[in-house]
C-alpha cells in the first residue's frame, strides 16, 4: 500500500550509518551499503527516531559483551532478499533493477562472518532487544549441542503460524532476549533458580564468550 499524500519527517531521514567494530572502534557510514557476503542485505537510509540514537551505543556494548568477536552494523533501515520461506514479512520492497524483493528486518546476525546487523527504524527498547536476540544467534555457535539440546527440551511445544517464529533456533533467541529484558526493564536481580538462568545469565554476562575465547 501507498500513502502519497504522507510523508516522512525530514528531520528524521538519514543516509548515515554506524559500525562499531570489535576494539571500540567506531566509523560513520552511508547507505545504501550492502552487509555480508552475496549481495542478499542491505542498509538503506530512511528515518531514525532520536530516541534509537541515545541508545544505539549501549545496543552496541550488549552484543560487543556477549560475542566480543562480532562487529555490529547499524543503518536506518536493514533489508534482506526475501524468500517465501514461512518468513512472517509485513512488507516487501521490490528492487527495481533486479526485481528481486526485500523485505525488512529489525536485525540480522551473519554467523559465518562475525557480524551482527541492528535496523535504526525502531524504538529505543525495541533496539535493546534486538540487540540481545541477534547476539544470542552469534554465541550459539560456540555453544555445545548438549547444551542447545537441553534448552530445546526445556521448551514446550507450541505454534505461532509461522514456520520461521516456530523453529527452535528463533525460539531460543527470543527466550534468552525477553530474560535479559526483564534486566533492562529494572526488575530486582533474581536467584539463578533454574539450569537455564544459569546458561543465560553467562552468556548475558559474557562469562561464556570470555572462557570460550581463552581457550582459543
């Protein structure tokens, strides 16, 4: 659907981008800018609330302290080519010179290349969130199948409608990200009552990462 007769907030549009790599090194980008291997994501300019922007360098310490390794890309908006896999897509922009579509997402973790991508098209809290999801995507990788196992089993079953929020990998990342927010939100700190406080609050912390990157 269009609306012409609406506009964007022009002070809100931005073609600039941030990247914080690994090390505390922070560099201005602009967008469009294509993000990891294949030509399949880009960050495109768009509107940035002001408030996304107070907290962008706090999203970027949460993932640097979960998975030191990952370089974070944050752009105003982040699109990837979309394939009909049971991906639940609001909306699909169509390039106009491939016609290929692109649907929009409020993160992406490239795991293969150490890379954890934040759309700025969001709210302050939303960032946050995001920011704990896609890092928990990144630390699985380092994660024994014991331990993953046992997560899944700890998980009752259940359907959203949608292959994609289904799957055990998705469910597992909005587990670890609605924990941490309960942090966030400000809520008195709780006993670690359960095995899987245990594993959560290490990765939170960045206990496992530390130990997995000693051992390295």
């Amino acid at each position: 659907m269009r609306y012409p007769a609406f506009i964007p907030n022009p002070t809100l549009m931005t073609d600039q981008g941030r990247i914080f790599r690994p090390g505390g090194i922070v560099e201005t980008i602009l967008t469009p800018l294509p993000i990891g291997e294949g030509g399949r994501t880009f960050g495109l300019p768009g509107p940035v609330p002001a408030d996304v922007w107070s907290v962008l360098d706090h999203a970027a310490q949460i993932v640097h302290r979960i998975t030191p390794w990952a370089a974070v890309y944050a752009v105003p908006n982040l699109v990837f080519e979309f394939i009909p896999d049971g991906y639940p897509c609001r909306e699909v922009i169509r390039h106009k010179e491939s016609g290929k579509d692109y649907a929009r997402a409020g993160g992406i973790s490239f795991n293969d290349e150490d890379i954890v991508a934040l759309s700025l098209h969001s709210y302050s809290m939303n960032l946050i969130s995001t920011a704990y999801h896609e890092a928990w995507h990144q630390v699985e990788k380092i994660l024994e199948k014991i331990i993953i196992d046992e997560i899944d089993r700890s998980l009752v079953p259940l359907s959203w409608g949608s292959a994609y929020a289904d799957s055990m990998v998705e469910r597992r990342a909005r587990c670890f990200e609605m924990w941490c927010m309960y942090y966030e939100e400000g809520m008195p700190v709780r006993g670690l009552s359960t095995w899987l406080d245990g594993i959560f609050d290490g990765v939170a912390t960045g206990e496992v990462a530390r130990e997995w990157m000693k051992e390295q």
